[in-house]
C-alpha cells in the first residue's frame, strides 16, 4: 500500500514537472518570435533618432519597465583629446516614463565607473538593482537621486545593461527603470511602487539583452545608411553645381 502511495505521489510531481516545462517552452517561443518582430521592425527602421526611441519603448514593453533612457557612447573630439579631457563619454539622448513626463535635454556624461551607465559601458556587464536605493557595498557606482528628487518619482527596480555590436564593443547604453507586475499600472505614490514594482527578472534581463544585441546593430546599419544617404545628396549636389557652372 505504501509503495502505491509513493509511486502516485511520484506520478503526480512527474506530471506537474512536465507541465512546467511544456509552460516553459510555449513562453520561451512566444519570447523569441516577440524578439524577431522586434529585430524585423528596428532592421527597417532608418530614421535614427526614432530608431532610438523605438528601442528603448520595445525594451521597456518586453520587460515591463516603467521608464527608461538610453545613452550613446561617443567618442571625444582631437582636440579634446589633445586638452586632456578624455577619450569617451555617453550622450544622453532618450528618456521615457509612462507615470509622468519631464522636460527632456541632452547632456553628456563622463565615462567612469562612478556612475551605474558609465560602469555598465565600461565593463560591458549588466547591472540588475532590486532597489537603486540600497546599493551593495563595495560597489564603485552610486545611484543618482536627483531626477526622483526633482519630480517626485520614486525609482526602485533598476537594470542598466550594454549594447553591444557584432565586434562586441559597447556603442550605448540601455536602462530600465521599476519593472511592473502589471504593465499598465502608474506608479503616482509610495504604495503604488512597493506594491508594484518588482526586481527585474533573470528572464526579463535575457530578453533585454537580446535586445539590445539587435538594437546595436540595428543603430549602427542606420548610421551607415544615413552616412551612404548623406554622401550620395552630396555628390548630387556637387555634381549639379558643377554643371551649372560649366
């Protein structure tokens, strides 16, 4: 009798085993053809500043993130580099926030470890804070309080990660702000975060790192594109202003 027992009991976790995995498998699917509607659609887009934007709204989406920004890495003039001041630092150049919007500039950010973007562009690694807040000690990079402090929000959850080319040098960097249980929730109080917002989980950072694959090369085949575009109207013009002339 005892055995019987055992073995039903045996059964019924075999049983709830394979139906986790079946579970598993359907949502990795559904995971890879959302990526490749997501590749497809950044792959025609040659517009780069709505390029940029759509990557960060598509990284956001796939992992329910709150807000977002995404930086550039962009390297330093001759002459800056001449005076001393630095071979790389990120740009700025996408910030989005579904609770509430804020007045947007670009600015520039020096590249050092100090700083959750720079560290993440330098070391190429991903960094995933269940509360910006509470940061681990002996890490080299602090948390910014000054956009929380200024508007009222409250960041949490927080994943920074690289986007990196086919060489895997890092071009940008990607950074989700207060993964959501629920994608349409606006965090507009204390209590709405905590009850929430949640830590970005490790499915949510593959997914994002998938993406930021894509999205880097995706950038960089719009600026080659737009560099072609821009070369060709050149000689076109150039052309025409010598015909002219003659």
């Amino acid at each position: 009798m005892r055995k019987t027992v055992d073995a039903a009991f045996d059964n019924i976790e075999i049983a709830q085993r394979e139906r986790a995995a079946r579970a598993e498998l359907k949502r990795t699917e559904r995971d890879m053809e959302e990526l490749n509607r997501i590749g497809v659609a950044l792959s025609e887009t040659r517009n780069v500043s709505v390029l940029l934007g759509m990557i960060l709204s598509k990284a956001r989406q796939i992992t329910r993130a709150d807000a977002g920004s995404l930086y550039l890495v962009e390297e330093t003039r001759p002459d800056a580099l001449a005076s001393g001041l630095g071979e790389r630092h990120l740009r700025f150049m996408v910030t989005q926030n579904d609770t509430l919007q804020f007045p947007f500039e670009e600015f520039v950010l020096p590249m050092h470890e100090d700083s959750l973007a720079g560290c993440s562009a330098m070391r190429g690694e991903v960094i995933n804070l269940a509360d910006a807040y509470h940061i681990p000690r002996g890490r080299p990079y602090r948390f910014n309080k000054s956009y929380d402090q200024e508007t009222g929000y409250r960041t949490r959850s927080l994943l920074t990660l690289p986007m990196k080319n086919g060489r895997g040098e890092v071009i940008g960097i990607l950074q989700l702000i207060n993964c959501k249980i629920h994608a349409a929730a606006r965090l507009t109080s204390a209590e709405s975060v905590l009850r929430e917002v949640r830590p970005f989980s490790g499915r949510a950072v593959r997914l994002a790192i998938s993406l930021a694959s894509q999205a880097a090369v995706a950038y960089e085949n719009s600026r080659l594109y737009q560099d072609i575009e821009g070369l060709f109207e050149g000689f076109v013009q150039a052309a025409t202003t010598r015909d002219r002339a003659t």
